[in-house]
C-alpha cells in the first residue's frame, strides 16, 4: 500500500485559525506604527528646517504644520523640546491602546528622538 501524502484537515484548520489571527493582529499595530514612523519624520524634518537659534514656539509651529500635512493627531505640546551641543533635539513618548478582542488588550510604548540624526 502507498503511504498517503498531503495535510489533515485538522492541521489545515489549526493553521489558518493561526494565519487569521496573526493577519488581524498585523492589521490592527500597522497603523499605529505607520503613525510613529510619521511623527519621527515630521519630528527630524522640523529640526532640519528651524534654525539652532529658533525659539521652542518656532519649533513647536513648524512641527504643528508639518503634522497637520500628514493628518495626525499628535500634538507639538507633547513634544520635548532641548538643546544638545547646540543642536536642536525633539523626543516624544506615548502610548497606544490597541483593542484586540473583549476585555482584550494591547499596549505599545513608542518613543522616539532626534538625537541620532
């Protein structure tokens, strides 16, 4: 007799149960993170165009210009605004809730900086 090849149902539910579950997981954090990768950009695209003599209101206005462009709703009040050797740093921090299911769910701390660039 042929050994029988192929999958079980079983294993062909178990997996997609699986696949679906890790697709809406992926769908749910993309846009937060897309967000966070939006407003670290605004945040070094502000730095690059005040000058190292602006005043923490200029920044505050070009971030706020530069964030309205992309629509977010984050805000240049929450930004930390500082000066590091004469160079303009801007560090932010939040979190983000993220509803999975029922009672359910997940919280990712996003920080960024300008201070690497």
């Amino acid at each position: 007799m042929k050994n029988q090849r192929g999958v079980a149902l079983s294993g062909l539910l178990f997996w997609s149960v699986v696949l679906v579950l890790v697709s809406v997981l992926g769908m749910k954090v993309a846009p937060t993170y897309i967000e966070y990768t939006k407003i670290l950009k605004d945040a070094k695209a502000t730095v690059a165009k005040v000058g190292p003599d602006s005043t923490v209101a200029d920044v505050r206005s070009t971030f706020d210009k530069f964030a309205d462009i992309d629509q977010l709703d984050f805000k240049a009040s929450q930004l930390d605004i500082s000066k590091d050797g004469g160079k303009i740093v801007i560090e932010f921090a939040y979190e983000k809730r993220i509803p999975l299911f029922w009672n359910v769910s997940l919280l990712i701390d996003y920080k960024g900086s300008t201070a690497g660039s």
